[in-house]
C-alpha cells in the first residue's frame, strides 16, 4: 500500500510540475487539485499515509471535475474513469 501511496503521489506531482504539460494551466484552472497534492504530501512526509492517499483521492476527484468543466466548456465532453484502481 505505501508504495501504491508512493507511486501516485510521484506520479501526480509529476503531472503538475512537468514543463511543457501545461502544469500552469493545471494549477490556475483548478487550484482545489494542487492544494490536494500539497495535503497528500504534507501527510506522507509525516508518515501520515492514510491521510496521504485520502488527498490523493480527494486530487483525484478535483482533477476529474476541472476536466469536465473544462471539457464541457470547450464543447468536446470527455468520458472518465469513474473509479480508481487505487
């Protein structure tokens, strides 16, 4: 499980602060999505790791709101996952 913890959380900070994926984009659009990152690792260097995957769950929902919003805005809806396999 912590490596599942670990590997999410690498994964999602990789997508916001990759150069070049609109990273900036990310955190402008959907701020609530970056301040979940920042929660879930808060939470895992404090070996909090139940809090840690729990914001991540939380950033994952944001992230697949404000991709809705934005898809919906642009007229080009998107389906989405609707569960995690985490």
């Amino acid at each position: 499980m912590v490596r599942s913890v670990l590997t999410a959380l690498l994964l999602a900070s990789v997508l916001v602060t990759a150069p070049g994926a609109g990273a900036e984009t990310i955190a402008a659009e959907c701020p609530a999505y970056a301040v979940r990152l920042e929660r879930a690792r808060a939470s895992l260097v404090g070996g909090d790791h139940t809090g840690a995957l729990a914001a991540l769950r939380e950033a994952q929902r944001e992230l697949a709101e404000c991709i809705r919003r934005e898809s919906d805005n642009a007229g080009a809806p998107v389906l989405l996952a609707a569960a995690s396999p985490w």
